[in-house]
C-alpha cells in the first residue's frame, strides 16, 4: 500500500482523506467503507496515476538526451503495482512485465529513441485507457478502408458543416467539410467527391456560382450535386434545378431523408461510372479498363511469352497552366495531350487517363528498348506541337518513366510502382524526358511529403510518429516526419519552410503559440503546399469553426481512434500523390 500511496501523491490522498472524515459526520463507518470503494471515488486514483505517468513520460521525452536505467525501473516498478491496484490491470501487466525483462542494478543510460521503442505497448495502453473512458457515450466509429466515397460539404455555416460532417461519417463516408468557397473550388481537383453538397446562400461566392462551376468542369461526367437551403421557394428550387442541380432540399431538413437522398445518388454513380471505360473529359480509356488490359496481356505473356511495356507519363507544369489560364484551359490542354497520344501511337496501343494530368501508355510486343526509342520520338514531337486554347497556343512537354513487363508473377502495382518511380526520376533530373525503371531498381524513389506532428502531448507525439513511420514503409511516398512540442518550435524551425509538401498534424491547444495561430500563419502565406489536420477538442466548436475559416483541410475532434486518424491520413496523402 505504501508504494499505492507513493505514486499517487501525499496531497491528493491527504485530500481524500479529508473528504473521508467530512463524510464520517453524516454516514456509518460502512457506509463510508463502500462509497470509498465506489467507481466514483476510484476514477479519481486512476486519473491521478494517468496525469502522473504522463507527467513522467513528458519530463523524459522533452528536452533530454538519455534517461539512468535505475529511473525507469522504478517507474515501471510504481507503476506495475499502482495500476493493478486500481483497476488498471493490462497497464499494471505490461509495466511488469517490462520491469522483469530488466535488471534492477544496471548502470546505462537510455537514449530517448529507445526508450519511446521499448515503452511503446506502455504507451498505446495509457492512450487507449484516456480514449475509453472519454468516450463512452460516442457511437462506435466505422471501420475505414480508405476506398470509401467521398462526399464534398459546402456551406459557410460552420455549425451546420461540422454538424452534417460528424454524422455523415457515421455512414462510412469520407467527408470533406470546407466553408470557403474559393477553396472548395481549388481543392475540388484534388478531393474528386462522389457527391457534393452546396449551401444556396453563402458570403464570399453563392452556391449556385460554384454549381456553374463544376456542371462546366464535369458536363461530360455524372456527378451528383445536392443543393441546401433555408429559402424552400419556388423560384430558389427552378433555379437549381435548371442549373443542373440534382437534387434540393429545404432547411431544416431530416437527417435519415438526406441520408437516403446522398445514398441513391452515390449508387446511380458507382452504375453509371462502372458501365463506362472511356474518361469523360479526354475521350480515352479511364484507369478502371487499365486491370482489364493488363491481365489480357498477361495472358499473352504466359502463354507465348510476348513482353510488353508500360510508360507513366506526366504533364510538365501542368498546374502552371491551371494556375494561369484556369482550369477550363487545363481541360482543353490535357484533352488535346490526349489526342496527340492516340493519334501518334499505333492501332494495338492503349492510352489511359490515369488521373488529373498522368496517362499511362500501354506498348505491346515492345521490349523497353523499343518502347524507349518510341517515346523519345513522342518527346521531340509534342515539343513542337501546338495545343489550341481560348487563351491562345500553347505548347507542352512530358516526362515519361518505361518499365518491361516480363514476369508475369509480379502485380500491376508492382510494375505500375517501378514505372512512377522512374517517371519521378526523369521529373528530378530536368522533366522533358524519359528514364527505364531499370535505372533505378536499386534506389527507388519516392515522392517527399514532409510531415509535422504538431503537439505539447509527448504520447500522442510518439505513438503519432510511430503511426506516420509505418505509412511511410509502404512505398507510396517518402514521408519525412517531425515532432514538435508547440507551435512556435514548428514555426520557427527551417525545415518547416522549404519547397516540398507538407502534411501537418496540429493540435488546437498548445502552449506559447496554440494550433490556430499557426494555422493563421501559414495560410497567410497563400501557400499551397500545406495540407492541414487540425485535432481539437469536441467542447472546442469555436475553434473548430475557426479552423474551418482559415482553411484547414481536416479535422479530428480529441479523443480520437488512431484507425480513423490513420484513415483521414492516407486520403489526404493520396490527394497529394
């Protein structure tokens, strides 16, 4: 009992010990024996053990190169039998059994890397025992895959975005909630929703100016739009619909009769996008027909042993374009790069739009050194070509990366990694060009995204890194990761500003410089190149708001499921692939 005692602190037990004898005036001895036995009064002794592990745990983890072994080992030891006398039974185990695995009179110091890697089942055990016991009145949260659809909400009303975004994702549904307009139009391109939802009446740009704009940018592509509004009159609901509006529906509304509405509109997509292989846009196969042509000549490589190749190719500065001209000449652009491809290839090739301004080239019977000599002609040949705008002429150049299919056990994500990695080598090396995978088999690269963790909880910071650490070994992107204890160190350090993509993890309420203050900063800059999730407490709406008006790009309300997290993260960095 006296190491109980010890760990939680003489003045919180002197404390109780206090309420103990205010109590004894008006209740029995026995009385009083069961109510200090009672959930409440115990809640309170694993708070306090909660607080002071991750006092511990922070004094070690900021500002300290090396812990003494004999340091941890008594942590691990107070802990072991504190925790399991109070309930905490699974924290109370692993801190035995991480004890055990020690000698007590061992002389080392413990590095802070290997120290964070050594406690980390500890760590997980504490952040999960906070989630559940803040979360017990929250519906379960839906498992994510990361292939869910996508739902774009437009409204400047932030109490209504936050509202529709929380229970939307009940459904299972990835949902982007932005209050700027100007922004939902930019981020549009990169999102690419099943479904949007647009408020009629907004500050900066009414709803029905961003439903003009996107029945241009898709009226050769289904995609449901839904307008909301207060205003349920006539005129208001004739003028959505004749702007090619999908559907309308009237504030206040039912929540399970939007619901079902977004639900019906997603399925006639998924029908209608499944019956169709060609892209709208480019009038060349979309990248849903790109397994089908592969297991086809798959086949043909099995069977007659007939190699074949596949180029990435990418538009150079293609977002320069859009940035000039705006995106109406972009489509023009890649609609026009498209043409030349098909006619500069012969009849068996297969052109696909593989998304935004990458294609993909499909050679058969072609060696990499046949398709090599191939596209280095297409190279010379687009330079000199010119694209027909309602800007003028343009002209364009490419950047290609050519893989040999020839072995069929390997998957089309393999060649299909091989063949972008080389095309991320000729982009590197001056763009205009191409570059063989074979090149770089042996030092493939990857995309850099820098990612900043952005938070004063030295826990969520580690298990956070740990998380980002495993995405990053799955080869979609070079991810380098930073932790920061506030916002100030974040924006004052260089790494913090140089010319790569960021994905930054910010929490709201920090010391010296808290998450919105950032937020503010950099979107001051007008830059880019910051993708944002903002994490903020549930009771925090001001700020959440806030975030939504600054531009944040996501946010997680505190406590959080590291899935759905893990989840928000991997859509974001698809986004900026």
């Amino acid at each position: 009992m006296s190491l109980f005692l010890q760990f939680l602190g003489n003045d919180f037990i002197n404390e109780e010990i206090d309420n103990y004898k205010s109590i004894v005036g008006y209740c029995s001895m026995v009385l009083v024996g069961v109510f200090f036995e009672s959930w409440v009064v115990m809640d309170k002794y694993k708070k306090k053990l909660m607080d002071n592990m991750n006092k511990q745990l922070g004094d070690w983890f900021e500002g300290n190169e090396s812990v003494p072994h004999e340091d941890i080992y008594r942590f691990l030891h107070s802990v072991a039998g504190t925790a399991s006398s109070i309930g905490l039974h699974a924290i109370g185990d692993t801190a035995r059994n991480l004890m055990n695995s020690l000698t007590e009179d061992e002389s080392k110091l413990w590095g802070i890397k290997d120290l964070k890697v050594f406690l980390f089942e500890l760590l997980t055990l504490i952040y999960d025992n906070d989630l559940e016991d803040k979360v017990l009145s929250e519906a379960p949260l839906m498992t994510m895959t990361g292939n869910e659809p996508v739902i774009l909400l437009i409204d400047d009303e932030t109490s209504m975005l936050m509202y529709l975004k929380e229970e939307l994702q009940k459904q299972g549904w990835m949902v982007n909630a932005i209050a700027n307009p100007i922004k939902a139009i930019a981020a549009f391109y990169d999102i690419q929703p099943d479904c949007v939802i647009i408020d009629v009446y907004m500050g900066q740009k009414s709803g029905f100016e961003i439903l003009a704009f996107l029945k241009e940018k898709v009226k050769q592509q289904f995609l449901p739009t839904i307008m909301i509004s207060s205003d349920n009159s006539k005129s208001i609901r004739m003028q959505s619909y004749q702007m090619g509006a999908d559907d309308f529906i009237a504030k206040p509304f039912e929540l399970d009769e939007l619901t079902v509405r977004i639900k019906r509109h997603i399925e006639r997509k998924n029908l209608i996008d499944n019956l169709l292989l060609v892209d709208e846009l480019t009038r060349v196969y979309n990248r849903k027909y790109l397994n089908q042509a592969y297991d086809q000549l798959r086949s043909e490589l099995i069977r007659n042993k007939e190699t074949f190749s596949i180029v990435m190719i990418d538009i150079d500065h293609f977002k320069r374009v859009n940035d000039t001209y705006g995106h109406l000449v972009g489509d023009q652009v890649l609609k026009q790069f498209a043409t030349f491809l098909t006619n500069h290839s012969r009849p068996g090739d297969i052109v696909i739009r593989f998304g935004g301004e990458e294609f993909i080239l499909i050679l058969p019977e072609l060696s990499v050194d046949e398709s090599k000599k191939v596209i280095e002609r297409l190279i010379l040949k687009c330079r000199d070509t010119k694209l027909n705008t309602e800007k003028g002429e343009l002209s364009c150049t490419f950047s290609a990366g050519v893989v040999e299919v020839n072995n069929p056990t390997q998957s089309l994500e393999e060649w299909l990694l091989l063949a972008d990695n080389a095309l991320y080598d000729a982009k590197e090396s001056g763009r205009n060009q191409l570059k063989v995978a074979d090149q770089v088999l042996n030092g493939m690269h990857q995309k850099i995204v820098k990612v900043a963790v952005v938070d004063d909880d030295p826990i969520i910071r580690t298990m956070l890194v740990d998380l980002l650490e495993t995405l990053g070994k799955e080869g979609q992107h070079h991810l380098e990761i930073e932790s920061f204890k506030d916002g100030s160190a974040f924006i004052n350090n260089e790494w913090s500003h140089t010319e790569h993509r960021y994905l930054i993890i910010l929490d709201g309420i920090m010391p010296r410089m808290d998450g919105i203050e950032v937020l503010q900063q950099l979107r001051s800059k007008n830059s880019d190149r910051y993708t944002v999730i903002m994490l903020t407490s549930r009771k925090s709406e001001r700020d959440i708001a806030r975030a939504l008006q600054l531009g944040a790009d996501d946010y997680i309300t505190k406590p959080f499921k590291l899935l759905e997290l893990e989840t928000r993260i991997r859509h974001l960095l698809k986004r900026m692939k």
